[in-house]
C-alpha cells in the first residue's frame, strides 16, 4: 500500500469512474520459428486456468529465435489486456499536493468503495485552473491503457455500446 | 427441462405460456391490403397480436461465486441486448450506484437472463461506475467462451491443421468440441458448456482447415459458409452441484417466403 491514498471515504478523492473489464487475454500462445507441425509454440500465462476465465489469444512471433524472447511477445501481449481504469477527481490539501507528493507514473492506493482497493498507477491528470485553487482528474491505470481506449475496445465488441 | 426433438425447442415441462403462432385463416386475410377481414361484421378489424408480443420485462438472476443463481435484480433500466445469428451476444443495463444490488455485479459473474420461457447465461465483463450510474455490460456465456479459445487441436501433428470436410454443423461441433468440451488440455474445458446430444448434419457441406484462428471467427465463418447460426440456452442439470448447464445448438433461419 502506497502512503498516497485516494479515497472517498478519508475525503481525499471523488471517485468520479471505475471501469472494471475482463482482460482479453490471460494465456498467450506464442509461436515462434519453424513452419506448419514443426512450429516452436511457446504457452505464457496461467495454464491452469479454465473456463471463461482462460482467454487465449494466439502471438505471432517469428523474431524470436529464443524462449526469452517467446515469453516475453506473450507477456507484453497479456500486459496490454490489464483492464482496470478508474477516475478520481482530486484537489491539493495540506496533507497531499499532486506535482509534489505524487506525481504521473507513481503507484498510489486507490480506495475504490464497493470495487476494493487497488495499487494502481497514475497514467493522467487533467489539471484545471480556478481563480483561486486547481482541481485534477486523476486517471489509473495500467500503463499503455487509459478510459478512451478501454471504452473503445469494448464498443467495439459491444456495438450497443456505439456512441 | 427437456428437448422437443420435433420442434427443436426445450420444453420447460408444460408451463409456457407461448401459443404456438399460426396463420389466420386464409379467407380472412385480404392479400390486397395485407389486412384483415372480418368476414362483414365489422369493417374494422380488431387489433390482435398474439400473445407472444406481450412484452414482460426479463427477470436478472445474479450468480453467486458457487455460480448458483441467488439474487433476482431489481430496479435495473436501460437494458439493450442485441441478438446475432453468428456472433456474440452482447447486452448492457444500468442500476443506481446507490443500489443494494451494486455489490453484487462484479466482472467475470454469471447472471441468468430469463425471458419467456427462456434462460440465457450471460458473462459480465464490463462493469463501468460513475458518480450516479452503474453500467453494466458483456456477452452470452457461451459465445464469450469461443472468443476465449483457439484453433490448438493437430497445430503440431500432421500438416499443421485441424481440417474437415463436412456439414456446417458437424464442423461447428468438431471444433467446439477439440477445443472446448473434450479438449485434451483439460484446462481449456468449461464446467457449463455442453452440445445439443445429436448432430442433424444441417447446413451445407463446408471445407475448413483451422490453425491458431480464434474459434469464435472460426465459427462465423462455419456459419457464414454453411448457413448455419448458433444458440445457447440454459437447462436444468441436477448432476451438478450448481444445477444447471448450458446447451449450445445449431439453427437454421427459415426461408419464409416459401409460406405464401
């Protein structure tokens, strides 16, 4: 647990959004070099989950010439597929300034109510100016994922969810 | 429940309320005007639908983490589910932030999706929060679940490739069944899915070499080719310890305008 923690409940933070998303992909299924039955495939992931839980996604990865190298085409492609964003709307008190205790790229706790807490990384902030204070739209997530893109990703399997 | 190997429907024991449709009789529908006569009594026809257009709003049963369906939701609003013949369903609904049942609509539970005489699955996967709001959104269980699996089966035996050459159907259940019901990898199986018992061999004859492709576009393109879609349904299993399993069948669409 960080020792910044956004939470509503100690009046530091407004959770003004928490999207929860099941990841796309949970085992990676690596293929590597050769051609047709002869084709390295390398597993990443939890093998041992099933059901809907387990969520391959198959990685073309002819480059790799080593097992590193196929591990790690697979773990990228599991680390893009994180779906937790939540966003809080915060202002700078005695205790916590964002700029100076925190700033993008920290990993903070976020007391999520209801959904739980998370360590969790500060990937934005939108900072607007008043005349006399600032208030800041905090977004966490992991890296390489943000609101937009999330909702984007889901819109598109879910037309309904079209805007 | 059991199946109805005549109608292709699951019986829910006798207690549907859905009359079977039926075409009014031939006297009395007016092809000119595509209205109806009432034979002279009077000149305006009642308005009559059948019954199955009497619009009940679905009943939502939440999961609990045992997958038994415990709680009924209650005050739910905005609720969209869209149908597809060869795709994944998807659906989304909204509650009160504020409601007592927010805590129960986690991502990744299963809710039971009642309407008429009929139980879908379906997998949440989406649970999106505002200050006021909750979205909630996924797809049907099972078409979730061939999105989540491969083409892995002879990818390193033979040629390379699972290849069939058969009817849509018989090709749709080979590749749900290698990959899914009777995987080798007894980690890609899932508790709830099974197929319908028998295969019609419906559709038409297909060619298909499979290799990594996801199996839900595998299936579309099955369908696609051999004219062919696919529903899920849930019934009752008392086998397990949840007491329910997920049905998955073929359909074919009717071509109606041979009727007339």
């Amino acid at each position: 647990m960080s020792w910044v923690i956004l939470s509503e409940e100690m009046g530091t933070a407004v959770l003004s959004r928490f999207v929860d998303t099941i990841p796309e992909c949970t085992v990676a299924v690596v293929g590597g070099q050769g051609e047709a039955a002869v084709r390295t495939i390398q597993y990443v992931g939890d093998t041992t989950l099933t059901g809907i839980e387990r969520r391959e996604v198959f990685v073309d990865a002819k480059y790799a010439t080593t097992a590193d190298l196929l591990t790690t085409a697979g773990e990228k492609e599991i680390a893009a597929n994180v779906g937790t964003v939540i966003e809080m709307q915060f202002a700078d008190s005695l205790g916590c300034v964002y700029g100076e205790d925190f700033i993008l790229g920290d990993i903070v706790t976020v007391d999520a109510g209801i959904y739980g807490k998370y360590d969790i990384e500060v990937v934005s902030a939108e900072i607007n100016y008043t005349a006399d204070k600032r208030d800041i739209i905090i977004v966490l997530g992991s890296e390489g994922t943000n609101i937009v893109r999330m909702i984007k990703d889901v819109s598109k399997n879910n037309p309904i969810l079209r805007v | 429940m059991t199946l109805d190997y005549d109608t292709d429907r699951y019986d829910a024991g006798g207690s549907s309320t859905t009359p079977t449709r039926k075409l009014p009789p031939s006297h009395l529908l007016d092809y000119d005007t595509g209205s109806y006569d009432a034979g002279g009594f009077s000149t305006t026809p009642p308005r009559v639908l059948p019954a199955s257009y009497l619009i009940t709003a679905p009943e939502i049963r939440i999961c609990d983490e045992d997958y038994i369906p415990r709680i009924v939701l209650d005050g739910y609003k905005n609720l969209t589910y869209t149908e597809r013949h060869r795709n994944r369903d998807s659906w989304s609904f909204e509650v009160s932030r504020h409601s007592v049942y927010a805590q129960y609509l986690i991502k990744g539970r299963i809710i039971h999706y009642v309407t008429g005489s009929s139980v879908y699955a379906l997998i949440i996967k989406q649970i999106d929060a505002t200050r006021d709001t909750i979205t909630v959104s996924g797809n049907e269980y099972a078409d979730d679940l061939l999105s989540a699996r491969i083409a892995l089966v002879n990818v390193q035996d033979g040629v390379g490739a699972d290849e069939i050459q058969d009817s849509a159907e018989t090709a749709f259940r080979h590749y749900v069944n290698g990959n899914i019901i009777e995987a080798t990898d007894t980690y890609r199986r899932d508790p709830f899915l099974t197929l319908e018992p028998v295969d019609y061999g419906r559709g038409e004859t297909v060619t298909i070499s499979a290799r990594f492709e996801n199996l839900l576009d595998l299936c579309e393109t099955i369908g696609s080719l051999g004219s062919i879609g696919w529903r899920s349904v849930v019934v009752d299993d008392d086998t397990k310890p949840w007491g329910w399993k997920i049905v998955m069948s073929v359909v074919e669409g009717n071509d109606l305008g041979e009727v007339v």
